[in-house]
C-alpha cells in the first residue's frame, strides 16, 4: 500500500536553474542564489513497485457532539492527478482531541493492514451513514475499522531465529560476575521477543498493507515500532555479533542492501511511508562490522556496488551543499532532506497541529523540515529549532549536521576498505580521496579550535554566491551552531582525527566540561524543551559512539573516561530491567535507575538498540556488580 507522495527528481548534476522550492519560501529576496539552487519536480503520479498510491485519513473527535469528523488535509494540488480518490481511501486514523490527545499514536492506524483490497475498503467507507454535517457516530466508525482492518503489526510473524542459542558458546568471555551475567543472558534472549518475519500476503497484496516485504527475518526495536528501522539496526547487529547470530545479522544487512537496489537509498523504515526519506547512514558500518566477526567476503562483493549506490543518494541532489571556506577552498557537505512537504502520514494529526499557526505559503517548507529532522533519527530537538524551543520553528534543511557528515565520511572510509580488501584499487583510491576531502571539510567548516568540538553548521542565504549556476554559500564562523549537544562528538567516532592528533585532547577536554556529563550517561543537549532529544534524555546510540570515540581516540584520559560513561550506562540499565523488566527505547542521564521521555510518543521498550549497546559495552569492558552496578539511593555522584 503506496502512501501518496510527493516524489522529488534530483538532477544527476546536483543542480539546476531556477528553484521554486524550500529557499524561495524562506527567502524571496535572495533571487540570485535562489535561482541557482536546486529544483525539484513533483510527480503526484508515482507508481514504483506496481503499488497504488494511497493516502490517509485523519478523522477527529468534534468537541461539541459524541461523533467523528472527517478532517481533510489541503489536497488541492493532488488533484490534478485524478487520484484524489485514492488519496483520501486506505489507511484511517482516529484522533481523540477533546482535552488530552496523549494516548493517542496516529501511527497505529497507517499500520493496519486491510482486509479486503482498496477500492472495496473505498467504497464501504464512502458508504457509512453520516450526519447532516458529514459526521460519523463513534460507534459506526468502530465497526468499519474491525470489519475491514486487521490488527497493527498482524502482518509480521513472530519468528525463532535458526542461530539463537540460550547461552553461546564464546558469550560475553569478560562477564565473571554470575549476577552481570544473568541479567545479560536476559537481555540476550529479548532477541526471541523481538524477531519477526514479514507475512506471505504482505508481497501477494502489497495494496492492503504499508508494511513492505523483505527477503529475510528481522529484530524490530520494539512497541510500536513493529518494522526495521534503518540506523536502529546497526546497534541491534551490534548486539546479534555479541550473541553469535552471524546468520540473523547478515539477514538484516542483506534486507537493507535490498531496500538500496530497489529505492536506491535505505528507508527510514520498512513502510510504504517511509519511502520519502532515509535515517543516518550506517549500512556500510553494519558490513564492515559482519565482514570483521565472520570474514564473510560474498557479503562485501555484495554490498560494494549497493553501497556505492547509497553514497550516490547522500552525495547528490539536494542533500548535497557548496561552502567556500575562509581560505577560498570548495567543500561537498551533506543535510537532511526529505522528499516530502506535507505532514506525514504516521504523525499526521501532530504535524498538522505544529503547522496551525504557521502561514499556509511556508506549511510546505515547514512539513519539509519536519521530514528532514526525522530523517536525522533526531525528531524532535533543540538543534533543528531556529528559537531553540518551538517545533514550528524548525530548519532542518538549513543545516548541515557535524554528525551527517562524519556518517557520509565514515562510509566513505568503509567502502574504500571493502574495495581494498576485494582487490578494487580503483575504487578504493576514489574513496580514500573522498573520504580524505570531507575530512578536510568537516574540520574546516564545522570544528572550533577554541571549543575544541564539531557543530552544526547553519547556511547563511545573505551570505553566498552563484558560480555556474550553482549555488556558493560563504563560510562564516557566526554560523556554526554553538549549542552544547551530544552530536557535536560524534565525528571522533568515525575517525575524524587521526590517533595522535593533539585535538584529541581538545574534545576529550571540551566533553568534560559540556555539562553534557551526568551520573547515568550523556544528555543529549543542555536544553531543557520537552522535546525528546534534548535534556536530559540520553539515547543508548549516542552514549555508544561517544564511548567508542573515546576509546578509540589515543588518549589515556579519553580511555578513562570511556570506562566511566560505559560503567554508568550499564548500571543504569541494570537498575531499571532490575526495577520494570524491561529494556527501554532511552533514559534520564541525571538519575541511576532513570527513564526518558518527551516527544511526540510514550516510552518505549524492547529495545532494539538498547540491547545491542549493553551486550557491546559488556562485551567490551570487565565490569561486575561491584564496580557498582547498583546505587542504592537511586543516584550516583558525577
């Protein structure tokens, strides 16, 4: 089942004349610079995959009467298509607004699978009696979702991996402590309850489902999140090598290198609507790490020409910006940014809401950037607020992120060592060069010698030129983004710099003093907006890279602060699965025994990406329960 969008064409030259699109609503008095940046084509018409465009319903309680209203979104420019019909047919979203919308997920509703095909489901739902006022009764609309929708996540099977062993021989070999140990074959076998397979029926009639079909089993994160996600999945591979399920990790792999073949990218997620955007991308990092545990040579021959293709998507179109640093030097650096301009499917009430009180010209640019900011896996935070505090403020597609660009230089690194390991000089040599290149732009347009850090980097739309008809933006150091965040350390992880750089010392340093630093993990921002990738959540991905790139960084004080961030993670944790049972999608970093929350959505548990961090921490470090593992108290001093 194919959700409407709104496809974008990216010219194989990166640009071309006369853009009407994101900076022309931003800026009408930037001409110059506008006309020369990118233009993107609608095709309202896209039918790839042999799947039916549909779209979604979004129907909301009246406050004044016990009935449902149909709440169309501004369609108009869809119909010239002939397809409004289907826009409006599929995939019904009930929203309770009265007082409190909280409990309400519209991501729930696109996940119903249908039971009987479109136009069937079209036309029973055109059918239903109505008020005077177009009204559906409660009761009535109830029923038309049990008679023609199945339940959310019936379309995945529950499945039993073929290398899950209870305890693995090699398992967690540092891990003496028999408490530790208990609790981490615990968390080991969660893998049970999160596989799952797609069901048969999903690929027989792919108009009566948004989840898409994908050649092998797979881990879910978990809740609500029913499908693989795209960066979740380097960290719960993570964790499959750690549990010695070689056969299910490269399962996964392969169903991302499938989705790259088939969309020539990786999905956000395996979604029909998810097909307007990627997440970070972490694919060749995911098979550099399977070829490291296996030596697995079939996957890199594989994967080389899909991996290639991916970093074409980064590094093309939109996605890829032009900065003319002090010293006159061009950098290719790369942004989020989404095929998409209206409010997505999943959140559709809530982008909506976010847009209610911006001006209808600047809603396109809006849902564009609210996109764009999912596409980051960061959605929502402080670091994508123009103010810092409001969701209709957000400028995703006007940033270039540090931690991007160290992902893109990170794969560029990777597929140079995959070519190399396969004999391919040639292709090794182009991505070293690449590679090599945007180091030098990261460190020359993003790091801050005086803070010794990465930040963000917004574009200055006052401040560029147009060369070639392409589009120039000039470097200014106003413009880095100096806001204390989390991701402003994640190109020490991919390897930035080089071991023995004295700049190592200077981010170790920088990260000490963030304010960043708490007694259960790093806090994702110093910000404090109620949104969940701010304070004082802290994420088990970011705690991860952080962990690694001080490890791995040279420095003895960056190795001794590694130990610590881990040994606080692992004991946070302990306390919470020791608490609840559960394993959770984030935490509070300023309590032992903490859980995360703000956004848009309740806590989560599973948890996909936290598993895999645990067992790679305890993998890597000897910990036991003394170190300690607990805190009593429910605190632990910084």
């Amino acid at each position: 089942m194919k959700v409407l969008s709104a496809k974008l064409f990216y010219p194989t030259n990166g640009h071309c004349e006369g853009s009407d699109t994101d900076d022309l609503l931003r800026r009408s008095n930037e001409t110059q610079c506008i006309q020369a940046d990118l233009e993107l084509g609608l095709n309202l018409n896209s039918s790839e995959n042999g799947n039916a465009d549909v779209g979604t319903f979004i129907l909301g309680r009246n406050m004044h009467h016990d009935c449902l209203s149909v709440i169309q979104p501004d369609i108009d420019h869809y119909e010239s298509t002939g397809d409004k019909e289907a826009y409006m047919a599929s995939a019904t979203a009930l929203t309770t607004l009265g007082n409190d919308s909280s409990s309400f997920d519209p991501k729930t509703y696109v996940d119903l699978p249908l039971r009987f095909p479109l136009h069937r489901t079209t036309s029973a739902f055109h059918s239903l009696p109505r008020s005077a006022s177009g009204a559906l009764s409660v009761e009535t609309f109830k029923k038309f979702i049990e008679d023609y929708f199945f339940e959310a996540g019936s379309d995945l099977v529950e499945y039993t991996p073929l290398d899950y062993e209870a305890e693995p021989v090699g398992f967690l070999p540092h891990v003496k402590d028999q408490g530790l140990r208990s609790w981490a074959l615990k968390v080991h076998a969660i893998w049970l309850e999160l596989a799952r397979e797609v069901a048969h029926n999903v690929e027989d009639e792919p108009d009566q489902h948004t989840l898409l079909p994908l050649p092998n089993p797979v881990i879910v994160p978990g809740s609500r999140f029913r499908e693989v996600y795209y960066w979740d999945s380097y960290w719960i591979i993570r964790g499959l090598l750690v549990s010695k399920m070689f056969h299910t990790a490269k399962g996964m792999v392969q169903n991302l290198l499938y989705l790259v073949k088939l969309y020539g990218f990786v999905l956000n997620g395996a979604r029909a609507y998810y097909e307007n955007r990627s997440q970070p991308p972490l694919l060749s990092a995911m098979v550099r790490e399977l070829f490291i545990a296996t030596n697995d040579t079939e996957l890199l021959q594989e994967a080389l020409p899909v991996l290639i293709e991916e970093h074409k998507y980064w590094t093309s179109g939109p996605k890829q910006v032009t900065v003319l640093d002090e010293k006159g030097r061009k950098h290719s650096l790369c942004r989020y940014y989404a095929n998409w301009k209206a409010p997505r499917p999943e959140s559709f009430t809530i982008d909506m809401q976010v847009a209610g009180g911006v001006v209808k010209n600047k809603q396109e640019l809006l849902y564009l950037d609210i996109a764009s900011a999912a596409e980051s896996g960061w959605d929502f935070g402080s670091r994508w607020l123009r103010d810092e505090e409001n969701l209709s403020t957000l400028f995703t597609s006007s940033i270039l992120p540090a931690d991007l660009n160290a992902y893109v230089f990170q794969m560029e690194m990777n597929i140079a060592y995959i070519a190399k390991v396969l004999g391919n000089q040639n292709v090794a040599a182009k991505f070293s060069k690449a590679a090599q290149a945007r180091r030098l732009a990261i460190n020359s347009i993003m790091w801050n010698d005086d803070m010794g850090q990465w930040f963000d980097y917004k574009l200055d739309f006052q401040h560029c030129e147009v060369q070639r008809n392409k589009t120039i933006y000039l470097w200014n150091e106003d413009n880095q983004r100096k806001i204390s965040s989390a991701s402003n350390f994640v190109p020490l992880w991919s390897g930035n710099l080089k071991s023995g750089d004295p700049r190592v010392d200077k981010v170790v340093e920088a990260l000490t003093h963030s304010g960043l630093l708490f007694p259960a993990g790093v806090a994702t921002s110093s910000k404090k907006t109620g949104q969940q990738w701010d304070f004082p959540n802290a994420w088990p991905p970011l705690q991860h890279m952080i962990i690694e790139g001080l490890f791995f960084s040279g420095s003895d004080e960056g190795r001794c602060l590694a130990r610590t961030i881990a040994q606080r993670w692992i004991q946070t944790n302990y306390v919470v699965f020791s608490k609840t049972g559960h394993m959770l999608e984030k935490y509070d970093a300023t309590v032992c025994g903490g859980t995360g929350g703000g956004g848009e959505y309740k806590l989560q548990t599973g948890f996909g990406w936290s598993n895999g961090v645990v067992l790679s921490l305890l993998n890597h470090f000897e910990l036991s329960l003394s170190d300690p593992i607990t805190c009593p108290d429910g605190k632990l001093s910084q």
